[in-house]
C-alpha cells in the first residue's frame, strides 16, 4: 500500500518524534512496530465538493444548502473566497486502536507508545498527500486550494459534528460523540477551500496555518517574522511568532501562564492582555469585555492572531489560590513500611571466602524471599563497597535494594504523597522511620493553562501532536519542583526520597504516567487501565533516587479514581457499621454510597462552575475570590484574605444563590426577580438587581456581577450531583435517612457552608446536620497508603469492593437531574 520511499519517511519521522518525547527507541523496534502498524490499517476516506453554499460573514456561519453550517470567524475568513468547499475524513480503522489498547492492558506502555506515535505519522502522510492530489487537480483548472483546516485548531472543534453529517461519516465507520470526538482514534476530520481568488498557503505545505510550530511533521520549519514583546510579573521576554499565529498559544509555548478555564478555546474570557495599539475585534470577544477594556486596548490572547510587532502586557496571570492541605482526619496509623534502611558492615572477601558481592549483601540482609538488586547499583558495586570499607548504608524495599550509600551516623528514608487535583497539587513530605510529616507544598495545578475541565486537557491532548506529551510534561516539571523544594528547605538528598504515593483523579493519573487518555472522553467511556501502577521514578522523569518508586492507587472507572479510593480510605467507609455518603465535588463530582458490607460509587459531570470557571466573574480560591455571602450583614460578603473583591469563588457563587433564593430574588426555577417583583427586601440590596449585558443580573461590587447565565450554570452543576446521590440511595434500595454520615471532601467542600449547600438542592434537605467537613481526604489516604503497606493493600482491595453506576445510562438519571434543577 504505501511506497519505500513513504516508509522510510514514517520511520524517520517516528523516530524523530519519539526522541523528542524522551524515548529511548532503538531502530529494531521502529521498524518492527512499522511492519504492525502497516497490517492493521484499514485506510478509508470520504469527502465532499459543495458549491452550493453562501457566507454569512455578520453571524460568522458558511451556510450549506442542507441547512447545517460551519462557524467561527477564523474559517469564515480563511474560505470566504472559495468557489467550491472539500468536507473530508480520513482514518485508518479501529484495528490499530484496539492494539494499542491491548498492549497498554498488558501494562506494554514502550510499545503502545511506539505505535500511537507511527499510525498518526501515517495519517498525517495520507491527509498531506489528498491535499497534494487536490492541489494538481485543482491548479488544472487555474485555481487554488487553501490549506486545510482542522477543527479543534483554531477553530471550534463543534464543527467536526458538521462534517460528519455533511459527509455522512458513517459510511466509512467513523463515529462523534456528545463531546465531538471521533473515532476511531486514527482518524482526522478536515475541509478546504478551492477557488480562482482564495488565500495561497505561504510555502508549499499544508502544516504552515497549525499552532504546533515545533511539531516534527512540519513539512517546512515556520519563518519568525514578527517580535512579541510580552511583560508579565515584572518580567520582559521577547518573543519571535510567525505570521497567524495564536497569541494563546505563543504566551503558554513559552512558559507564561495565564489565568483560564478553557485551554484558549475562547470560551471563558480570562486570558485578558493589554496591547500597544488597537487591533480589530469581533462580536464574540467583545461579549467578554467591558466597553472601558476595550477603549484600553485590553483583549483575550485566544483572540488575537499575530499580523505585526506586538507589545503585551498580561494582566491575567495565575493568581496565588488558597489551597487545602492540612489533613482534618488523620488518624493514628500503625506503621507498616516498605522501606527499610540500615547500617551494616559487609564481610570483607579473602582468598579463602571468594563469594560474589551481591550474596555477600544477600546473607547480611536476609529477608523473606530473594534480594534483587538493579542493574544501576550493580554495576559499580564492589567500588562502592571499597571506598567505603566495606560499612555502607543499604536501602531495602521490599525485597530490593535501591540505595547503597556510604554510612552515616544518621539514617535518612523520605517519601512523598502526592494528591494531584484538576485545579490544585497537595504535597507531603514523609519521614518514613518516624511516620512523621516533615512539609508541605501546594499549588496550582499547571495544567489548568491547557484548560480547567479533564475533557477539554483530553481533547487538546488529542487535537495537538504533542499534547498529551505537553500535559504529561507540565506535569513532571512541576512535581520536579515540589521535589526541588523540599530538598533546599529541608536540606535533604533527592537521593534519600525513596518513594512517591501519587491519588488523583483518572485523567491526572494517566497524564501523570504518559499514558493516553483519549477514551476516557469517548463513549463507552474506558480508561486504558485501572489497576495500581508501580513504577520506577525514573521511567516518568521525575528526579528522586534513582530506583526510587512511584505508586498509584487503583482507579474505579473513567471519572472515579485513585483520589476517590483514598478518600474511602482515610474515612474508613469500608469499615464502617453505619451507611455513610462520601461526595467529593471538584470539575467532576464523585460520590461514594455505602459501609463495609456494601459499596457503590458514581461520577457526575458537575462541569468546574463550583471552582469559579464558567461563571462570568469566577475565581479560583485566590485572594480577592469573593468566598462567603450573607445578606443579614453589613458588609454582605467576605473575600479571601480580605482583599478587594475581584471576583467569585465556588463556596461565593453557592452562598449568593442560597441568599437570593431566601431573599425571594431568584425564584425555585432560577429565574431572576424584576426590582418591582421583589418584596420585603431591604433597600439596598433590592438596588443591586440590575441588568448585565443585557441579561437579569445582581451587582455584588466593583463591577462584579453574578448573572442568570450563572445561575444556569451553578443549576446543571448541583443537579448532577443530586441526581448522583439520589440514584445511589435508589439503587442500594434504602431511604435517605438512613445514612448516618455525609463527608464533605476536597477544597471546595471544605470551604462551602453545609447550610447553602442543603438550600440551593446540591444536597438532599434530609442530610441536614449530618455533614462531616473532612478536608483533604484523597491527600490523607495517599499519606496512609505511603506509611503503611497494609494500608496500600487494603487500597487495592477497595477496587474489587467497589461497584461503579454510570449515570449517563441509567434509566432515572434524566428525570432525577430534571427535577435536581429546581431549587
């Protein structure tokens, strides 16, 4: 099917590829994974020539004579000229994904890996070449063809579902989901323009309009042509960008990040800049700024393609959060370490005693079973053992040794558990001798710049070469530092940090391990693997000893994972006589129903409104985030560190709700109160209902609105979760009542008042007074499974205990989340 010539080019740019994410591949391997990937495609491509179609540039719509239509400024202008428009997909079947799900089942990351990598190098070869063929077809004629445009790149990636109708997808076996993701995996959706006056691609390639600039299927390296002078912090970089390039794009490319929800997708109007001069706006960015921003030359970087010299102050920058680390419940556990270190003296070899080295360890340091030892202390072992007389410390984990080192009159034996959040990181430093916390560190999560939510992070790793390495990388990076810090305040070795427990939820997970996550955002919604990973640090990057060990606890499903077992965990449910109901409310909210005789967990798609994303004056919990309302008081709100209000934070957004439904502002549907419907409120509140932009609105202060969009917002986030929680009690077949304990979890349920949760229906009414605020539960249970191994045992066993509801399918949950939206 394909040429030498085209293979040979597959493999470079493979190989290439794989280098550049830290892929030590040897050429058999290349070429070995080549020949399989050429045996499972299955090449198919439809496409579509319409020239019945008319350009609706005021509404920004390429209407089809269908009715449907593609949308967004950005391909409006880019085939506003076209005489005829190519709708096109192309994928290689579903052959390949299922065998590089086999080999991520079988625990074969290497080799799943180097398939992934080899069939989108493929596809990318295929596409290229139809637009080759397309080109000379069409410069036969004397026109033109525009480069190709993806949607997700630039453009909303909602357009793929047109596509797929327009071309009737089906037809080649490729499917969209509710969250427009195709597939199979290796398939890549697509259109064009053709026409005697459309805009000729700059150089000879199709690769030249896309945001990956360093991406190695780049056909021709991009030209810098423009300087970006960027301001930020008190710093000044400067930046060369190409012409149409996203300034999005280029500030995050280049280590700046800016506060956003959205990943650039144009959505949450967050990532605000100040430039030097006036550039041209659309309707679409304008709705996020006031008219004193824009007479300020204040934009959105996700707007603002490069055409000049630019000059760009960001005034978004991530802010300081409050974030919770201090663990409420953690209780006395009974020490059972995998790691053991000790001071021993080595028998010396003589002529009469030529026993090798390593049993000479071995007899020293007898323990159940055979002592392995890796090739990386192995191999200078006797000098070691020499330069130190033959007196060392040795490091033992379970039955390994994983440090050798010179004796010292004290020990050190470190580890770290790690709760990696969507939004935020929690860090402990464990002595592991002593069981006792040495520090603590948090921060923001610095993948939120890629967006707020797992699935917009999961399409971005999917609609960007390298993304799910960018996500994987911004990661570790950070860990590295969590780890760097540590060392400098504690004046301790990397060397002594012999192992990292890591919760999260599944996505951060697999983020965490390099592995991908695609299917987790696609029906029916599988996660490549959801047992308990154990892995050498030094396979993911991350810098502690050098045969140091990372764990994950188990995942339970694709949206309830490791954060949520270690917060059964930490809260002992499984040991509990009484019916207990865990729900830890963050971008999703997972929900744990039971006691030691039965278990049952759920996951709703809360969406990140309780985080303040999505909400036209969110915030983060940082300083400013307006985090508590009362109407009775005088000032009505608090803020975080009681600064100046800058906006809404979760446990805000909930506690305003709750006082505009007592006060009668807004009514059991959500509806906002016009002034003169309103009764018996007191006069200067009843001043604050207002409009914002048109739409009913409440003014709190400094121009910080919450408005009926919001109020939207805040009602299909809490009626997912209620309808969760009363699916679950329906399902263990009980009444509400029965449940004696309500653990409130995570940040935002420490922070929440348990009243306003109860008021607004995020909680059934019944649970009133049996709320438990318990803090950083997934973090407790990641320190519990780092301290003791039977603690980690019983993490493992907690997976089998554990049955999963998916809510998406079950019969109730659309009328329990219709009825979940009245307040």
């Amino acid at each position: 099917m394909f040429s030498k010539d085209v293979v040979q080019k597959v493999k470079d740019l493979s190989l290439e590829k794989l280098k550049n994410m830290n892929f030590d591949v040897d050429q058999y391997l290349i070429e070995e994974a080549t020949g399989e990937v050429q045996s499972l495609i299955d090449y198919k491509m439809i496409h579509q020539v319409c020239d019945n179609f008319h350009i609706d540039e005021r509404e920004n719509k390429i209407i089809f004579k269908t009715g449907d239509y593609l949308f967004g400024d950005y391909i409006v202008k880019n085939l506003k000229e076209a005489e005829y428009i190519i709708l096109a997909i192309i994928t290689l079947g579903d052959r390949i994904d299922k065998r590089v799900n086999d080999y991520f089942s079988e625990s074969n990351y290497t080799k799943g890996m180097i398939l992934d990598v080899i069939a989108g190098v493929f596809l990318e070869i295929l596409t290229n070449n139809f637009w080759e063929e397309v080109r000379e077809n069409a410069q036969k004629y004397g026109k033109e063809v525009t480069d190709i445009f993806y949607p997700g790149n630039k453009w909303d990636i909602k357009n793929q579902a047109v596509i797929c109708t327009l071309v009737d997808s089906s037809k080649i076996g490729v499917n969209i989901n509710h969250s427009f993701i195709i597939t199979p995996q290796k398939t890549v959706s697509f259109v064009c323009g053709v026409g005697e006056n459309v805009k000729r691609p700059v150089k000879e390639s199709v690769c030249d309009d896309c945001e990956a600039k360093d991406c190695i299927y780049r056909n021709v390296p991009g030209e810098s042509k423009y300087k970006v002078t960027v301001r930020f912090s008190s710093n000044t970089k400067v930046i060369e960008a190409s012409e149409g390039e996203n300034l999005f794009h280029i500030l995050v490319r280049n280590g700046i990040r800016l506060n956003n929800f959205c990943g650039g997708s144009r959505i949450c109007g967050q990532c605000k800049v100040i430039l030097n001069e006036e550039l041209d706006i659309s309707d679409d960015e304008k709705y996020f700024l006031t008219d004193k921003e824009i007479k300020n030359n204040v934009r959105l970087a996700c707007f603002v393609e490069i055409d000049r010299d630019l000059e760009v102050k960001v005034l978004s920058e991530e802010q300081k959060a409050k974030i919770l680390t201090k663990e409420n419940n953690l209780l006395s556990i009974e020490s059972h370490p995998r790691i053991k270190t000790s001071t021993v003296d080595i028998r010396r070899p003589t002529l009469n005693d030529q026993g090798d080295y390593v049993k000479r360890i071995r007899i020293k340091e007898a323990v159940s079973g055979e002592i392995e030892i890796p090739l990386g202390l192995l191999s200078n072992l006797p000098e070691v053992l020499e330069e130190n007389d033959y007196k060392v410390n040795i490091t033992i984990r379970k039955n390994e040794i994983i440090s050798i080192k010179k004796a010292a009159s004290k020990q050190y034996n470190y580890g770290i558990a790690l709760d990696i959040g969507t939004t935020t990181i929690a860090a402990y430093l464990y002595d592991l001798d002593e069981g006792k916390e040495v520090d603590v560190y948090s921060c923001l999560n610095p993948q939120r710049t890629f967006g707020a939510d797992v699935i917009t992070r999961i399409t971005y790793s999917i609609s960007n070469s390298q993304g799910l390495y960018q996500l994987h990388s911004a990661l570790i990076n950070k860990i590295n530092e969590i780890v760097e810090e540590f060392c400098v305040k504690n004046s301790i070795d990397k060397s002594d940090i012999h192992e990292i427990v890591a919760v999260g939820n599944p996505t951060m997970i697999h983020f965490l391990l390099n592995v991908s996550s695609k299917n987790i955002a696609i029906s029916p919604y599988v996660p490549t693997f959801t047992s308990k990973i154990e892995i050498k640090a030094k396979e993911i990057g991350i810098n502690i000893n050098k045969e140091g060990y990372v764990i994950t606890l188990p995942l339970i499903s694709s949206y309830v994972g490791a954060d949520t077992v270690a917060a059964v965990l930490a809260n002992k449910i499984d040991q509990s006589q009484e019916l207990c109901l865990l729900v830890d409310i963050g971008t999703n909210g997972e929900m744990v129903l039971g006691n030691k005789d039965n278990l049952i967990a759920s996951s709703a798609a809360a969406g990140p409104a309780f985080e303040g994303a999505g909400i036209t004056f969110g915030l983060n919990g940082a300083e400013g985030a307006i985090d508590h309302v009362d109407f009775s008081k005088r000032p009505f709100y608090t803020t975080i560190g009681n600064k100046k209000a800058k906006g809404i934070c979760g446990s805000g957004i909930v506690d305003i709700i709750s006082e505009l439904l007592k006060y009668g502002i807004v009514d059991i549907t959500g509806r906002f109160l016009s002034k003169e419907e309103v009764k018996n409120v007191p006069v200067d509140i009843a001043e604050r209902i207002t409009l914002y932009k048109d739409e009913p609105a409440f003014l709190i202060e400094n121009g910080i609105y919450v408005t009926q969009k919001d109020i939207r917002q805040i009602q299909l986030a809490k009626s997912a979760i209620l309808a969760g929680i009363n699916i679950m009690i329906k399902e263990m077949g009980i009444d509400v009542n029965k449940i004696k304990k309500v653990f409130l979890a995570g940040g935002f349920g420490n922070y929440i008042l348990p009243a306003s949760a109860i008021a607004i229906g995020l909680l059934p009414k019944e649970l009133q007074g049996k709320i438990l605020q318990v803090g950083n539960s997934a973090g407790v249970g990641a320190i519990m499974a780092l301290l003791s191994d039977k603690e980690l045992e019983r993490a493992i066993h907690l997976q089998s205990k554990i049955s999963y509801i998916e809510l998406s399918t079950h019969e109730d949950f659309q009328n329990e989340f219709v009825k979940g939206m009245y307040f």
